[in-house]
C-alpha cells in the first residue's frame, strides 16, 4: 500500500517512514533541531508554525485534532475549522481531508458538492488521493467516463486504490471498452503493494478464465464427436448402386444355395 510519509513537525517537511526511522531519536538532518521527547513539546512547535500561518502545519494541527494526536481532545468540528483555514492558504492536503469530512457528515453536515469541489481543486493539482476520491464520488453518480479519467490519473502515480479501481472500470466496461488484459495489468500492480481487492479479483479472473477454458474444450469434444458420428453416416451414402445390388441378390435367410 501507498506509504503516505511522515510529517516532520520542526521544520514541516514530509519524509518517507524509511527515512524518518532511519533518523530515529537524531536531530533533524533539514533544520537540526533535536527530536521533541513529549508530546507537549512537539504539539508547541507544530503551533508555533501554526501562528506564522505555515499551511502544512495548520493542516496537520487540523489532523490532530481529527484523530487525538498530541494529547489533544478530539474532535472534527474543530478539525474541519482548522482544515478550512489551511484550505485558503492553499494546502492540497486540507483540500482532500475536509473533503473526506463533507463526505462522511463529520464535523460539519454532509454535502457531497462541497465535497467533490475540494477533491477537484486537490486532483486538478496533481494530487493523487485527492484524484482517486473525485473519482469514487463520480463513480457514485455514474459519471463513469470521468471518473475513469481520474481514477487513470491516480494509478499513473503509482496509488495503490486508483490502480485497483482501474482494473475495475476495465473489467467491468465502465467509462471504457471492457479490456480483461488491462484489467490483470492494473490488478497485479495493486495486488504487488498488498491490496486485498486487487488479489481478490485476481484469484477470481483465474478462475472465470479457468471455467473458460473446461467449457471451450468441453465444446471441442463434444464437436469431435459429432463429426465421428458423421463419418460414419456417409460411409453409407457412399456406397453405390452395384453394391446395393448385391446386398438385395443375398437370401434373407442367409448364404445362396449352391
């Protein structure tokens, strides 16, 4: 699955898991401040960024307060105050978790348009997440031409989710011709990162195009058979009237007298 990083609260960088385990206890390679050692330390660098109206740390004050991060109470309603603020200074980031919020009804009242709009503004940006959740809302509303488009986008990023929803739309025909070729492409890609979907469908294509193939041999045996059968009818009609003669000229009763 898609390793969304780590973000580093001293300087507000993002940093793959690797590199930040690899850093370890360490001062910052980027900033060189020393690692917090408490949860209050850290939650007052993040709001000291916060003050100076760094976007990437509002929003990631905004997913504290989201999931209780920092000693923090949690709660959406305050999340998505934070994250609306941090959308006007222009984080990507915000863009798609408010949106998730608008999506869900949590924190703020459910509106599938705000929704979509935040996802767009993220996708439009090149944001792969943020394509992907346009594309499943879409999708929702069978806009499958679109969503296709957007789904296509996230899974040339290598996200794990666009992927597996490509090789459905390829399955499946939707917003695209059915191509079972492209459907196994996208699904092994998923299915390489761990997605369970994507080894699902798979386990189930071997199996659909294992019944296939029992069918179609089935078919050709069934096929050699009747032309056997057929042979044999036209070694009959084959025979001409000399030797129906012949058969007629023999007794019913058995061999000629002499």
């Amino acid at each position: 699955m898609n390793d969304e990083g780590v973000f580093l609260v001293c300087c507000c960088r993002m940093v793959c898991r690797s590199c930040h385990d690899k850093i370890g206890s360490d001062a910052c390679p980027f900033c060189r401040l020393p690692c917090t050692e408490t949860d209050a330390e850290e939650l007052a660098r993040l709001r000291r960024h916060v003050e100076n109206e760094v976007p990437e740390a509002i929003s990631f004050l905004g997913d504290a307060y989201r999931t209780g991060d920092f000693g923090l109470v949690k709660s959406d309603k305050k999340a998505a105050k934070i994250y609306r603020r941090a959308v006007e200074l222009g984080s990507v980031d915000a863009n798609v978790a408010l949106g998730v919020l608008y999506v869900n009804g949590t924190g703020v009242k459910l509106d599938k348009k705000k929704a979509a709009r935040l996802y767009r503004a993220a996708a439009d940006r090149g944001d792969a997440l943020g394509q992907c959740n346009l594309a499943v809302l879409l999708d929702s509303e069978d806009r499958f031409e679109e969503a296709f488009a957007y789904y296509a986008l996230a899974a040339d990023q290598g996200y794990t989710s666009g992927e597996h929803n490509l090789g459905v739309c390829y399955k499946n025909g939707e917003g695209t011709d059915v191509d079972l070729g492209k459907a196994r492409y996208w699904f092994e890609r998923a299915a390489a990162k761990g997605d369970e979907d994507a080894i699902n469908e798979l386990e189930h294509m071997d199996l659909e195009e294992e019944e296939e193939a029992r069918f179609h041999e089935s078919e050709r045996s069934r096929v050699d058979e009747d032309e056997g059968d057929e042979d044999d009818e036209s070694e009959w009609s084959t025979i001409d009237d000399d030797e129906l003669d012949d058969v007629d000229d023999v007794p019913l009763g058995g061999a000629a007298s002499p």
